[in-house]
C-alpha cells in the first residue's frame, strides 16, 4: 500500500513538470552594417544587416526588407546596395520581422574643378632664354583634381611667347607678360619678366657698290657672346624675305658681324632702308637713308652713335674721324708709313713678269744665304731668290733657275697660289701657301692651304705632302676672290698673349688640336677682307677654325706677314685700297670685352714714293738685318708695273709708335690718280 502511494506521487509530480513548454523566437534586434558611411555621389556601398531574439540568438535575415528615408540622397535595393543619389545624409533602415534597424549614410558633392594653380621653374628671363610653366587643377575641398589638357597663352607674345602645348615660354624684348593656364573653363595667369635683349644694332651700311656688293654689318654692344642663329636683315622692301644668319653664327662682345649682299639676296637702294630681326621676327633696329653714301654710313662711336658718312671699315671698327654730313671735308686720314727712306726696284727687269703674289724672308743660316721665297698664281711656281748685285734673282742651283711647278696633293691642277709662308724650323719644314682655286678649273672656287717639301735638289714639279680644302667652311667667295694671304704664328706667342680661341670660347690651348704642329695658320681672304686662323691636322687632313678677324679693308687681305720681334700680324691691301698696309694686335687690356682677341688693324698708308700699284705681296726681314734702326721689307707687285715686280722699303727694327695723322686717306685714290688693272 505504501509503495502504491509512492509510485502515484511521482507521476503526479512528472505531468505538473512537463506541462511548462518556451515561448515561439522573435525578431528582438536588428544591427545595420555599412561597408562605407560617406561617398560622393555616384558612388556606391553595401549594407547588411545581423538579427537577434528575445534570447540573443541570431537569427536568418533572408527576409530583411531595405528602404532609404531620403531617396534623393541615396536608394538601396532588395539586396542591400546602395547608390549615392545627391548630397546629404539619408538613413538606410532594415526591416524583418516588424523590427527595424537604420545606419546614417552620408552622401558628398562630387569632387569637381574649382580652380589651377601655375608654377614656373623660373619667372625671369633674358632675350632667347626659355622658362617652363606648369599647372595642376584642386576640386572644391583643396585636394588635386585632374584638369585635363591645359592650354597656354601669353598677354604679350612679342615680349613672352608660350607653346600652347607645353608651356615654354620664350623671351623676345624686354618687358613683363602674363602667362594663363586654362582648363575645364578655369584660368589662372602667372607674370614673367623679361630682361634687356642683346644690344646688337645696325652699325654701317653699303648701299652702292661695295666689295663683293652691298652689306649690313652689326655690332654687339653688350658684354657677353650672342647666338645670331635666326636674326635676320632685309631692306624696306616687307615683300622681301628676312634673311637669317646660319646657326651657330655668333657675334662676340664688341665685335661685328656682316649680311653681305650674296646672302640676303637683293641690293640696297638710294633710298631705303638697313632692317635687323630678332628670331622671333621682332624689328630691333633700323636705318634709313635718302641717299647712297659716298662710301658707307656708319655710326660713330660704334654701336652707340649717330650714322654719318664715312669711310668702309667692313668688319671693323668704323674710322670716327669723319667731317660728318654729306660727304664734305678732308675725310679720314691714315698715318703715314713709320720710315722716310725712298722705294726701290729689287729685281731684275722683266725677271717674273706679271703675277708674282706672296713673299716670304728667310734669314741667312748654317752658311746658307739669305732667301726671299716668292709664289706665282699662273704658272703656279715657287721661286727661291738669293740676292745677287743687289737684287733678288731666281737661285741658278738645284733646279730653281725657272722656278719649281706646284700641283695639287694628287699630283694634278695648276694651283692660283697666292701667299707662301713656313713655320720656326723654316723651308726646310716645309712651305705652306694659299690657294684660291685650279687654273685649270677656274670658274670654281677651291680655298685651299698646301704644305710643299722644297728639300729635294732635284724635283722641278712639287706635289704637296699635304692639302686642305677650307671651301666648305668660309664664306662664299667668287673663284678669283678666296685664299690670298696666309702666315704662321707660333703657339708660344698666342698662349704669351691669351689668344682667345672661338671655337672652345675660352683660352687658346694648343693641345685641344693635336697633330697641328707648334702654331697655327692664318689666312686671309680677298673677297670680305676677314682673317681666319685655323689649326691644321697633318695626320688626317681636318681643320678647325678658331678665329675670325675683320680687318674692315674695302677691298681684300691680299698678304699677311708675322714679324715675331715685334709680334705684329702686317696684313696688305693693294690699290683698290690705296695700298694701306695694317698691324693687327692682340688686345692686351684684361677688362676689354676684346681680350685676347686681335684688334682691328691700325692703319699705314703707303710709303710716299711706292705708287698705287697692285701690291698683292709684302714679307719683313728679321732683326738680323737692322741697319740703323731699321730693317728691309718688300712689296711683290702682282702687275709688274714699270717691268719690275719686287720693290723694297724699310721698317723699324722696333716697337711702332701710333703717330698722329698726317696724310689723306689712301682708301679711296685721288681723283685721276692711276690705278692698275686687276688680275684677271
């Protein structure tokens, strides 16, 4: 009975706990996840969402429904995607179960150009130079924003123009432009400024039969070299194409440089006009005349001063001591010859007959006598004198009665040889002349520079060891108008004197051209009266010019001739000058613009009792046969006027002092005063 009531007990007990059954889950909580609460618009994000009971268990979202509370902010879609519409904040809400659950999204304005920034590596610059612009664009929150292609423009091109493009700007004439950047409708502009341009002006004109034609010579006043490449003159015709100088034509300080009628090519009227342009096309300088000059206008100082009539100083310093006007007064003036004693014949009669050009003195040595080396343009000779009764006479030994016949380093041509010349070691080193073309092709121009073996006892006809063609690299010259002086001047005396080498634009150093020997040759041309020096490779037959000197002769440098006691560089005009006989120097002033670079010649007319004759020779003794001060020079003359070709005159054995002037100027012969014919 009593495990009766036990057992009845515990069911009891068993039903009344089984009866207390969990309640169904709910949707408690809902947590909206965003993968980005800021965009702009256009951009995108996603959001999810998590759900938890009443118990904190997480439950299935598959049901979740999405809605934005601003649409024009951003919408989602049934996935959770949301898309940014417009600016502003919108709530992305999640909804299941009749429970919500919301995330702030922020939507930004898209980033947009407001505005360009410009840079430049350099705001100022001089004439020619170039300064690079740049620009960036910045959105409405400061941070850099592409602003596409940029475009450039200057407020001033004739001052600064820009490439549209790249934005490098260039200086053309002094002043200040506005360099704008535009892009994506903005603009922004930057000043640059533009220093002085190069001071090169018009400084003298030939308008009416110069030599070879008419010609426009320019100066540079400012203190620094200036690249000519793209300057261009021409006259008052604007039909007229600017000529430009080549590039690398440079100009140096306080020097010259010359358009000659050939390059520009047409003439220079009565009445008209000398026009200079920058590169750019810019019109920098001009000079007009009503009337052609006597000989030229020119200004007076150079560079600087007013133009006025004078005499032809072509690449050289104009002659200043001008009555001015209209061509009235005494005129200019040259120095007399520095000695008095009068001139002689100092051959035989007829000995050469016409043609004789070049001379050249060797000082007796080592019991050889005294030798005046002469060069014959046609028949090409050279001739070896000795003096004989007081004259020079052809040397009867070893083949030089009759003069020895030169030919062209193969062996062929007739060479229209002018000047003649050697180095320190003499003839025995070797004879260098002066070329202007083949006689046997004379229509054509061949500037050449030959170096003859005169050793051998025995050869009549001398084929060259060795020969330069400088025809490319001079001006053109007509075929009779090229190569008529040369002379050789030590190294040891140009390094002694800071000879300034063009073409390294710094000091002359004789090793930057190896194989060139112990000094350079300098040759002279007859068609513009320039000097070039040039230091000739004898391994490979190149060249290089270091130098170009304008003598200003209206006509050509028809001899040179370097006198190592005084250092004096003579260089001879014949009678289209008047015979005028010139020393050019070195400028030996440090703080000249011109240091280390040869002067305009200084001027001597010809001696009093010498006639006007075609001079085409002169050569100077040495030290070794000073007489009382003074020592022998010769002329050759080219005519033979009066059946001689040789004359002979002195110098001073010293230092010529710069006297004051004391005779007209022999540039321009006396009216019926005898000229002798050119050579044909």
């Amino acid at each position: 009975m009593r495990a009766v009531a036990v057992a009845t007990c515990t069911l009891l007990l068993f039903a009344s706990c089984s009866s207390d059954s969990t309640a169904p889950s709910t949707v408690a909580a809902l947590k909206v996840n965003l993968s980005n609460t800021g965009v702009t618009v256009g951009q995108t994000a996603t959001a999810t969402v998590s759900a938890t009971d009443q118990y904190g268990v997480p439950m299935s979202t598959n049901a979740v429904t999405w809605t934005s509370s601003s649409a024009t902010v951003a919408t989602v879609n049934a996935t959770g995607a949301i898309t940014a519409i417009g600016a502003g904040t919108t709530q992305i809400v999640a909804t299941l179960g009749g429970t919500t659950g919301q995330a702030s999204f922020t939507v930004s304005a898209a980033p947009a150009l407001a505005g360009l920034n410009v840079l430049a590596n350099t705001t100022t610059i001089t004439y020619g130079q170039t300064a690079t612009f740049s620009a960036f664009g910045y959105d409405q929150n400061g941070v850099v924003f592409n602003a596409g292609a940029v475009t450039w423009t200057s407020s001033a091109p004739n001052i600064a123009s820009v490439n549209a493009t790249t934005g490098i700007a260039t200086g053309v004439l002094a002043g200040t432009a506005q360099i704008t950047a535009t892009a994506g409708g903005k603009s922004v502009a930057k000043a640059i400024t533009v220093t002085a341009p190069p001071q090169v002006v018009v400084n003298e004109v030939e308008s009416n039969g110069g030599v070879p034609g008419d010609w426009i010579e320019l100066y540079n006043n400012s203190s620094a070299p200036v690249d000519l490449s793209g300057w261009g003159v021409r006259d008052n015709d604007s039909t007229h194409t600017i000529w430009k100088f080549p590039a690398g034509t440079i100009i140096q300080p306080g020097g010259f440089a010359l358009a000659e009628e050939a390059d520009f090519g047409f003439g220079l009227g009565a009445a008209d006009e000398a026009r200079l342009y920058n590169p750019f096309g810019v019109l920098v300088d001009i000079y007009a005349w009503t009337a052609h000059a006597t000989i030229t206008y020119s200004r007076c100082p150079d560079g600087t001063g007013p133009f006025a009539q004078s005499l032809s100083t072509k690449g050289a310093r104009n002659n200043c001591n001008t009555s001015g006007g209209g061509g009235g007064g005494s005129g200019p003036v040259d120095p007399a010859w520095p000695t008095t004693d009068a001139i002689t014949f100092a051959d035989g009669l007829n000995t050469f007959g016409t043609n004789l050009s070049g001379l050249m003195y060797e000082t007796p040595s080592g019991g050889r006598p005294a030798v005046l080396w002469g060069i014959q343009n046609g028949p090409s000779k050279i001739w070896r004198l000795i003096m004989n009764g007081g004259i020079w006479t052809p040397d009867p030994a070893n083949g030089w009665a009759q003069g020895k016949t030169i030919t062209f380093a193969d062996s062929t041509g007739g060479p229209d040889s002018e000047g003649i010349t050697f180095t320190s070691a003499g003839s025995a080193g070797g004879m260098y002349v002066s070329v202007e073309r083949d006689n046997n092709n004379n229509g054509v121009s061949r500037i050449t520079v030959l170096r003859v073996d005169v050793t051998s006892p025995t050869n009549t006809i001398l084929r060259p060891t060795n020969e330069w063609n400088l025809t490319p690299d001079l001006p053109v010259s007509g075929p009779n108008l090229g190569a008529e002086a040369i002379a050789w001047v030590p190294d040891s005396f140009l390094v002694a004197k800071s000879f300034f080498d063009e073409k390294a634009g710094k000091k002359y150093n004789p090793a930057d051209y190896p194989n060139h020997g112990t000094g350079l040759l300098f040759v002279g041309l007859e068609s513009n009266a320039i000097v070039y020096a040039y230091a000739l490779n004898h391994a490979n037959g190149t060249y290089n010019k270091l130098a170009t000197i304008p003598t200003g002769y209206p006509a050509g440098v028809m001899d040179l001739n370097f006198d190592p006691a005084t250092g004096y560089l003579w260089a001879v005009c014949d009678d289209t000058c008047g015979g005028v006989v010139g020393i050019l120097e070195i400028e030996n002033i440090p703080a000249s613009p011109n240091f280390g670079r040869f002067r305009a010649p200084r001027r001597f007319a010809r001696p009093a009792t010498m006639p006007n004759i075609n001079n085409e020779g002169f050569a100077v003794s040495t030290q070794a046969e000073c007489v009382n001060g003074k020592k022998p020079v010769w002329w050759a003359d080219d005519n033979n006027d009066d059946g001689h070709a040789i004359r002979q005159g002195t110098l001073p054995c010293g230092v010529i002092a710069a006297p004051p002037p004391s005779m007209p100027s022999l540039f321009a012969p006396a009216a019926g005063a005898p000229t002798a014919p050119r050579k044909p």
